[in-house]
C-alpha cells in the first residue's frame, strides 16, 4: 500500500468527521488536517468516528441525495407531486433527465461510500493498538473487530443501492478506489459485471456475516441505527427479490424454475427473519426511534426539517419552499373498513363525504380536508384545503393535489420556537418482510396452499391488512394467485407508501411504463354557504416514463471511459 497516495483523501474524511462528530463525542479530536496514516488507523477515537462516517452514508430518504431536505422520493411516483414546479425532482415526472444529469444520481455517492469502506478495511488489517495498556488495547481490538464486520455490512448495502438504480455496476473488490474516475486502475478492466454477478457478491457477503454470527440480530442500547444480523438478512431477502424480476436479470424469464429458486430463496429468509422472533410489527406512524418494526433505520436527532416543508401551509413556523401532496391516485387506493373498493358495488363510499370509513392508515397517512390538526401539541383545529381556507390549494405554495403528507410528521413541533424532534427512516422494516414472504408464496403456491411456506400467502397478507388497515379478515380460497397478485401489490402501495419502495417495486414487476406514464389526479375543493363541501376529482398532471427508465443510465463521463450504458439511453 502506497501510504502517501491516500493522505490528502484520509485528512479530507477527517476534516468531515471533525465537523459532524466533534459536538457528540466526549474525546476531542485536533483539528488537525496533517493527520498521518499512522495515526489515523492506530487511533481507537478517530476509528471510531470514522465508522460512524461510513453508517452516515445510508439511505436516508429524509434528505435523498441530490433533492431537497424534506423532498420525498415518492414525489417521484404516483404517490405525490411537490408543491414546488421548481423542485429537481418533477424532472423525473416530465421525462427531463439523461445520462448527464438528474435528480438522484447517487453513482458516485455510493462508491465513494465503498471505496470509504475498502480503505477502511485494507488499513485496518494491520492496526495493533501496541501502544496501548493490555486492557484497553484487548476492548479496542475487540470494537474494532466489530466495525470491520459493519463495514462489511455497509459495503453490500451500498452496492444494493447501487443495483437496484442501475442494475449491473462494476464490482471493485477489495480495491481501494475512490470513484470511477480511476478507470485505469484494474478493478475496471472488465467493466460492469453481470446482474447475477453483483447480486450474488452481495449475497455472499451477507451470507458471511450470518453464517458467522458476526452481528447481532437486534441493535440495542446504544447501538441502535448501526448495522445488525437481521439488516442482513433483509438485505439478503431483497436482493434475491431483484433476481425475481426479468427487469433486472435478463437469465431469468416469468414462471421459469430459475425464477421459482430465486422465489424459494426469497420465501426462506424472510421466514427465517420472522422465526427469529427478534422484530414484530408495532404502531403504523412511529417513525420516532422507538417502533419494534425497524430494523435499520437511519436515524437522526433533533430536526424539524421535514416539518418545515411539510406541514399544511396554514400551520405556523412553515418554510413556502414546497412540500409532499399525496395524489388522488394514492387517497383512491385505500378501502373502505368493510374490505371493498370504493368503486366497488356496496362499499358505501360516499363522494359527498370521501374520507368515512377507511382503511385506518389513509388517515395515518395523508391529511384530508378536515382532519383534525393538533398544532404544537396546544392548538387543535380543522384542516382546511378547500379554495380560500386556511391550508388551502388556492394558497401560495398551498397543496396542487388536495392533500397534504401526514406519515413521519410530527405535529407537537412548534416551529416558530425551533422545536425538534427524533426521527427515523426505514431502510428495513418487519412489515416489508412479511409481505415479502407473501408474494413468495403465491408464486411459488398460490394463495391457500403451504407448499414449503409456514404460512400461507393470504395468512401473511392478513397480517398488515387487517393490524394496520383494520380491515377484514382476507378468507382462504377467495381469490386465484392473479388476484392474490394484484392485492399484494396493492397492500404494498398503501402499506409503504412515501418508504422509498413504490419506484422499486414497480420496476421489478415490470408494470413501471404503464403506472408511472399515467396521470397523476387531484381532489378539487370549494366550501357550501350552508358549510358542506364540493369534492371534485381533476386530472392534475400528466406523467412520463419509458421502459428505457426502469435502470437509470450510467452517468456519460464513465461511459465515454469505457462502461456499457444501459439499453435506451
């Protein structure tokens, strides 16, 4: 290892971790941008911010790479437009992004992230902590052991994150490459790897990790929010779940017996994460740091940041930048309590009075015109959307869909005092899981049958459906496995909605051109003299997505280096 050629790079990390870490540490760090490599591994407070660094390079779709603070991937999808026509991400909504630039190009971020990782690794082989007394010398070894095992963690999750956007990238070993700038270097030589060759490097890393019980299942005390034996095995389970999908493995074809093993794969560790008996489902919107249903979580302390820009416009304290709505196509997916559509002959939906006897999580979910709003904990009142009200879509930077975002928000903020609060974003959640081993047995056995399931498909569904929907009970041979399809996929809009897995899941199933190019609605609202309400639903915008679109494109500079682009770009 040429020592010198990772200097500057090491005191550039450092500088960030001074600046980031320094307030939540009691050792103090010396500002110092000479720091040598000797002592930069051989220093149990510097290793120890600098794993902290590497953990901050999770997904945090909070302040997703490349938007906004507060600005929601689902803004993306059918779940939401933003407020603000500005906003980076309505590039992705008219088709205004290429291989040059758009919204949340993370190719560099994460293997930035990963050559972080493989330094880390490779310098921290030979870390002995000699000078140390035998007792503490014995505890450093012991962390440090432990960090290269979330290192290790974090490497694979930041190439899932890397397949899932682009689908085959290049797979730099245990190289110590910074970006892919470095085309020379012989991590590149071969370029991008197959699809099936990334997902399977990171399956085998996953695997190490859990045949050798080298984390623990839960993240506890102290240790919540780092990486943990069961995060590896969601990690594991859901990039199986990609080997399912044609979209990102052109081997694999619908219905085939390779397709049913990858499903198989995937039925076996999400059982195996449910029998571990570690995470179990808890309440519907605690995103706070305390629900029993995350599993990895990026969490972050003290912000209102996502209040700022999300509150209803009416609220004081609000920033006018723009915000999350909810569209009408989301609000129309959620049942009524007796389990029908709202379509549906007998559901007893109301257009005069839309929101009554709903799925329980549309509530949880999006806030309607009249939802009752406990502002700062003190100030309970009645959201108004309608033209001329005090949240209304006629306001400056007021809802465009008739909505305003309500899951992870939390109303007791009194934004003019700067009040925070704790949050966390699900990157793994025990709900997801669930489902997950659902869709497997019904591919695998349809929706009645065990097969090699220990539960059946519509058991497993019934489980969100009727805990966090309060809807009825889904009965055993009421639907064929296409109609237990569509209602999985269904439970997984409204069940996740605004979690970052709406753009995903439906590029896996192939269904992204068709959901993703169709208009976006809106609930128009005007207000009766008497006081009643008119509710009008309005194509809002149309939208714009081609099946080139389903991978994003190899950013241009690499390209001309020499990597393949994706097919249409």
């Amino acid at each position: 290892m040429k020592r010198a050629k990772h200097y500057i790079k090491i005191s550039s990390i450092l500088g960030v971790l001074i600046i980031l870490l320094s307030a939540c540490q009691e050792l103090d760090m010396e500002q110092d941008t000479g720091v040598t490599d000797d002592l930069m591994w051989n220093n149990p407070t510097y290793i120890d911010r600098y794993i902290v660094d590497l953990i901050s390079e999770m997904p945090n779709g909070f302040s997703p790479e490349g938007f906004s603070q507060g600005e929601l991937y689902g803004n993306a999808t059918d779940e939401a437009e933003n407020a603000n026509p500005w906003a980076s991400i309505q590039n992705f909504n008219s088709g205004n992004w290429n291989s040059v630039s758009h919204p949340d190009n993370v190719w560099n971020k994460y293997y930035n992230a990963i050559y972080k990782v493989n330094l880390f690794l490779e310098e921290t082989k030979s870390t002995t902590y000699e000078t140390f007394e035998p007792a503490n010398r014995q505890v450093f070894l012991e962390n440090l052991a432990y960090y290269r095992n979330e290192a290790l963690f974090l490497r694979a999750l930041y190439y899932y994150e890397l397949i899932k956007r682009y689908g085959a990238v290049v797979l730099v070993g245990e190289n110590v490459v910074q970006d892919m700038g470095d085309l020379s270097n012989s991590a590149f030589a071969e370029g991008r790897a197959t699809f099936e060759a990334c997902a399977n490097y990171i399956i085998d890393q996953c695997d190490y990790l859990i045949d050798n019980e080298l984390l623990p299942l839960l993240d506890e005390g102290a240790d919540q929010g780092r990486p943990n034996g069961t995060a590896a095995k969601a990690l594991k389970c859901k990039t199986y779940l990609l080997l399912t999908s044609s979209v990102y493995n052109s081997s694999v074809t619908e219905g085939s017996d390779q397709q049913k093993q990858y499903w198989k794969q995937v039925l076996d560790v999400a059982q195996d994460i449910a029998f571990d008996r570690v995470f179990t489902f808890g309440p519907y919107d605690q995103f706070n740091g305390t629900s029993p249903e995350i599993i990895l979580g990026y969490r972050q302390a003290d912000i209102n940041y996502i209040e700022q820009v999300n509150f209803p416009v009416g609220s004081e304290g609000v920033l006018t930048t723009g915000s999350t709505n909810p569209t009408q196509n989301l609000v129309d997916a959620y049942r009524m309590l007796n389990g029908k559509k709202i379509d549906e002959p007998g559901s007893g939906y109301d257009p005069a009075n839309p929101y009554e006897n709903r799925d329980e999580r549309l509530l949880h979910t999006v806030i309607v015109n009249g939802s009752n709003w406990d502002e700062r904990n003190t100030e309970s009142r009645i959201i108004e959307i309608f033209k001329g009200g005090r949240d209304g879509m006629d306001r400056d930077y007021g809802t465009k869909t008739g909505y305003y975002l309500r899951k992870f928000l939390d109303p007791t903020l009194d934004l003019r005092q700067g009040q925070t609060s704790n949050r966390e974003w699900p990157i793994f959640r025990f709900a997801d899981m669930v489902l997950i081993w659902a869709e497997a047995a019904n591919e695998l056995y349809g929706p009645s049958n065990l097969g090699e399931s220990y539960l059946t498909a519509t058991t497993l569904l019934n489980q969100t459906v009727m805990r966090h929907g309060g809807l009825p009970e889904i009965m055993l041979n009421s639907m064929s496995k296409e109609e237990m399809r569509d209602r999985i996929r269904e439970e997984r809009f409204i069940e996740f909605a605004f979690e970052d897995q709406r753009a995903w899941d439906v590029r896996r199933w192939g269904i992204a051109p068709e959901v993703l190019s169709q208009p976006v609605y809106k609930m128009d609202i005007t207000q009766n003299s008497d006081g009643s309400y008119n509710y009008q639903k309005m194509e809002l915008e149309d939208r714009y997505f081609e099946e080139r679109m389903n991978l994003y494109p190899i950013p241009q500079r690499d390209v001309n280096n020499g990597l393949t682009q994706n097919m249409g770009w």
